[in-house]
C-alpha cells in the first residue's frame, strides 16, 4: 500500500515514474494506472504528490482520477474482477454469473472482500459479445464463463495470492 | 506467450493482402495524389460515424504545422463491437500500415494507438508488431527509405470510459485530461492533439487504407453499393447459431445477414450498437449501408422471446453509466429515458409522461455536446415506434 511507504519515498517513487513517462501533463493517467496496478489505491497523500511533481492543482489529479472507471481512488483489492453486463452477456447469462461470484466471494458488487483480495464490479461491454458472459480479473479477459468457471477463477486467484505470501 | 481470443467467422478480404504492398504503393505516390486516390475510394469511416477518410486526410494535410498526428483509435466501446479486437488480433501490421500511409499523406511524424483498458492484453503484442516494424525499417527513421519521412508509432492506454471513443474527447485523454468532448469547431484535423492538427481513424478504417493502397480503388469500388463502397466488418452477437465477426459488402440486407449467422427468427435486430436503432422483423429487407442503416457494425440479435423493454433497459443504463455529465440534456435526459422504460416494464407508465420523454430524447439529438447523447436515443425512441403493440398490451396489463 502507498501508505505505508514514507513521504520521501512515495515521492522518489513518483518522480521516477515521471522520469520514465515523461513530464507532461499527458504523463497522468499512465501514472495514476501504474499507482492504482501496485497499491490498490490512489489515496490523497500519492495525488498530492503526483500533483506537486507534475506542477499542477491536486485537484485536477482527483478530477481525473474519479472520470475514468479503471483509475477511481477508492481501495480496491488485489484482484478486481468485473462482469461485463451489456446486452449480449446479459442474453448469455451473466446473471447466473452474478450470483455465483456474489456467492463466493461473500459480496456484493462495488464491494471489497474483508481480506482485501477481491473488489467486484459491473462492467461496460468489453468487446467479448460473441462468447459472453465475459469477465476482466485485472487485465485478463475470461470469456464463457458460466458459475462453475466464475468458481474456478476466484480460486485460482486465491491460489495465486498464497503463492505470492509464501 | 501472446493471448489470443479466437473468434468465428467468415473468411476475411485482410487475409488475402499482400504484406506491405500498400505501403510501398503509397510511398510511391505523391502526397496529394495519396489523399486522391483515398478519396476517390470512397472510403468512410469505419468507426461508425461514416465521415469520408480522404476528405479529413486532405483538411489536414493542407494544415501548416511543424507537428502533426495520426491517431488509431481503438477505444472499441460501443456494445456489441469487437471486429477491432479482431483485427488488432490478427491484423495489426495493416493498420500499422495504414497509419504510416496516414503519416506519409498527412506529414504526421508520430502515430498513437489509442487502445482501450480491457484490451490491455493486446498491448504486449501490439508493442511487439512495432517493435518488428522498427526492425524492418518500416517504422523510424526515414521509412523504407524514403528520406525525410519520419514515423513512428507507440500506444497509449485508456482508463475505462465508453466517451473517449469519441475523438475530441479521446485527445483529451491523451493529454491527461478528464475524457470530456470538445466543441468543434475547431475539428482535430486543424488542432488535435496538443493543438496540432490530427488525424484520428478507426482502426477498420486504416486497415481498408492499406487494402486499397495495396489493390486499388476500383477493386475496392467493386463491392458494395454506389454510395457505400466497399466491404464491412460486422460484429455480430446474441440470439445466433454462429456470433463472430463477418465480412460483407456494404448493402446486404438485415435478413441475409441473419441467415448467414444463424439468426432467422429474430423479433428485431440491434444494429450499431446501443447508440443505433432497433429494427423490427418487418423491416428486415432493409439494407446495411450508409444510405439506408449506417453502422459501425455492431449487430445484436434479439430473439423470438425476448422482451423488449429489456433491452431498452440495459442501453438505458449504459448511457447513465457512460454519460459524461458535461452537457445537460444527456446528463439528464438519460436517466428520464431509463425512469420512462422502468415505468413501462411495470405497465404504469403515465402517457403525458412518456409524450414528455419523447420529446427530450429529441432535445438530446439536437442539442447534446456530442455523438453520445445526440444517439442515445435513438435505440429507446425506435423501439418505442416498432414495438408499440407489444408495449402497449403490456401496459394495459394483457
């Protein structure tokens, strides 16, 4: 999490990401999607800071941050896993879908897991509409998923994550 | 290992272009004779909004400016569109062609492909197909070449909003702003991004580019009808034997389409997406072209048993969600339209209000900032005219 970095620390992190990106204002959104990847989070200490060393209002950095969905600032956890729900998943069964992730995971949707593992969303079409219900776990893109699947997914990442504890 | 998402179809007129052929064409010809021979295809838009390529080439190539761009943009939102994904999947050195084209006819030096959050998985393989195109000398410093033609291309990622597919607010997000739609004029061919003048094209748009450089207008005028030339891309999806992305030439009629993909039988096709128009069964001799339905090529297939109102719904809701709040009329109006299709799914939808709704989402097509809620009611508004009985015995509880 970014906040347990030091002041120092989470600047040099930033200035970094600058120095790679470049220092533009265009550099925002690639820093604020490389902030939310790692932490989780894009809380209001790392948006000061991203706004001091791009020299502009904290403000702006908030006011991007909440337009776009993949970037808003809430904590999220490790693993977000978004069901799509436009018209052609929703033919396909996505509901079914719903149900089981809400079943397995103990949560609704645009909640987090208490463990911090697992957000979960609705989506906007995600260009799968021929082999729907589809679903995004961070960047990966699972497609016919039916509620056994959407089971196997979740332990899979849960999996994973006890793999990257040990 | 690049990941790939196998989708069906049929066989594709890409597959037969000869790698590079249209580059090497066009670096052949001068570039207003370039912007010409575009032009003179017919070529339109392949995004969905039908604007003829050539033309916005020629606007900004007569622009004076030391920095110019050529943008992809493959932000695909529009629901049920996935013909780009398949083509970046399978075709991304044609639209790398066609953008180096674009480059070389515009004197852009700098291609950006903008490419939307949930294909993130396609952005190893894209930075691979540049990286190769670098090592070949088709990308760089002077391009096959050619002296003084410097192009080079990276891409840059979207965030998740279905508005940056819309051009103005696509540059606005390049420049890490909030993804809001500009008032144009100025349109990006005279100050884009960063104020320069900027190209943006779909990404189907500059992979046909490559193919009519590579084989000529008068093949590509073959197919087609007179005012639409050329052949489509079509994403097709829902109650079908065989969804996937099809081929067809520009004027095939909603029932031949059907039959090719299994969907005879339908009570109404969606087509464009949820910013197009819901077409009934009765209408499906109409045809698939610029003068009769223009698309960008999302074709939904609603079933026999399907209700309605749902789908009404579930568009109603995406605008609500996607709206980018800018403008009054959409910020406003979508959620109405949404109260008036819930209201009517419980058969009490007031009559005066729905007259009221009617004319707002009429208000939105003309006075929305831009495409998004100036077409967000025209799935609502079509369906309430095709399907009025249905909606009808509905409210009157039958």
């Amino acid at each position: 999490m970014a906040t347990t970095m030091t002041n120092d620390e989470l600047r040099a992190d930033i200035e970094a990401l600058v120095e790679r990106l470049g220092p533009g204002r265009a550099s925002l959104i690639p820093i604020l999607a490389d902030v939310k990847r790692r932490f989780h989070e894009i809380d209001s200490e790392t948006m000061q800071t991203i706004a001091d060393v791009l020299d502009i209002h904290p403000v702006e950095v908030h006011s991007v941050a909440s337009f776009y969905a993949f970037l808003h600032s809430a904590p999220e956890g490790q693993f977000v896993i978004r069901l799509c729900g436009t018209l052609p998943c929703d033919f396909a069964g996505k509901q079914a879908v719903a149900d089981a992730l809400r079943t397995e995971l103990g949560i609704g949707f645009d909640e987090t897991t208490e463990d911090g593992l697992f957000t979960l969303e609705w989506t906007s079409c995600m260009g799968m509409c021929d082999q729907g219900p589809a679903l995004l776990v961070n960047d990966e893109v699972h497609t016919r998923v039916t509620p056994e699947k959407a089971k196997a997914v979740v332990a899979a990442c849960r999996a994973a994550a006890v793999a990257k504890e040990a | 290992m690049p990941v790939i998402i196998e989708t069906q179809g049929n066989a594709l007129t890409y597959e037969t272009i000869e790698p590079e052929a249209g580059l090497k064409a066009a670096l052949a010809t001068s570039r207003a004779d370039l912007v010409d021979t575009i032009r003179d295809s017919g070529l339109m838009g392949r995004g969905g909004a039908g604007f003829p390529t050539g033309m916005k080439w020629g606007f900004c190539a007569a622009e004076k400016a030391d920095q110019k761009y050529v943008i992809c943009n493959a932000d695909e939102g529009e629901p049920g569109t996935f013909k780009d994904r398949v083509i970046l999947t399978r075709f991304a050195d044609l639209v790398l062609e066609g953008m180096t084209i674009g480059g070389y006819a515009v004197g852009a030096s700098l291609g950006i492909i903008y490419l939307r959050a949930e294909y993130t998985y396609l952005r190893p393989h894209l930075n691979d197909v540049i990286q190769k195109r670098r090592a070949a000398g088709l990308l760089g410093h002077d391009v096959c070449g050619v002296e003084g033609f410097d192009f080079d291309v990276i891409v840059a990622m979207g965030a998740g909003a279905y508005v940056c597919g819309e051009e103005t607010a696509l540059i606005e997000s390049l420049e890490g702003f909030r993804g809001e739609p500009r008032n144009r004029p100025p349109f990006p061919v005279v100050a884009g991004l960063l104020n320069n003048p900027t190209v943006v094209n779909n990404v189907e748009t500059l992979a046909s580019v490559a193919a009519i450089m590579a084989k000529g207008t008068e093949w590509f005028k073959s197919f087609g009808t007179d005012k639409s030339s050329g052949y489509k891309l079509f994403s097709v999806s829902g109650d079908c034997d065989k969804p996937g992305v099809y081929e067809f030439p520009w004027g095939i009629t909603v029932a031949e389409l059907l039959k090719e993909v299994g969907g005879e039988g339908a009570k109404a096709v969606q087509i464009g997406g949820a910013s197009g128009v819901c077409v009934p069964a009765r209408d499906f001799e109409r045809r698939l072209a610029f003068e009769d339905i223009p698309t960008g090529g999302s074709v939904m297939v609603i079933g026999p048993d399907r209700d309605i109102l749902d789908v009404a719904e579930n568009f109603l809701e995406f605008f609500v969600e996607e709206s980018c709040g800018q403008c009054t009329p959409c910020r406003l109006g979508n959620p109405q339209m949404l109260e008036a299709v819930k209201l009517l799914k419980a058969g009490a939808c007031p009559p005066e209000f729905l007259k009221n709704v009617k004319e707002l989402a009429g208000t939105m097509q003309v006075a929305s900032k831009c495409g998004l809620g100036q077409t967000s009611p025209s799935a609502f508004l079509s369906i309430l005219e095709g399907f009025g009985d249905e909606i009808h015995n509905r409210a009157a509880g039958a």
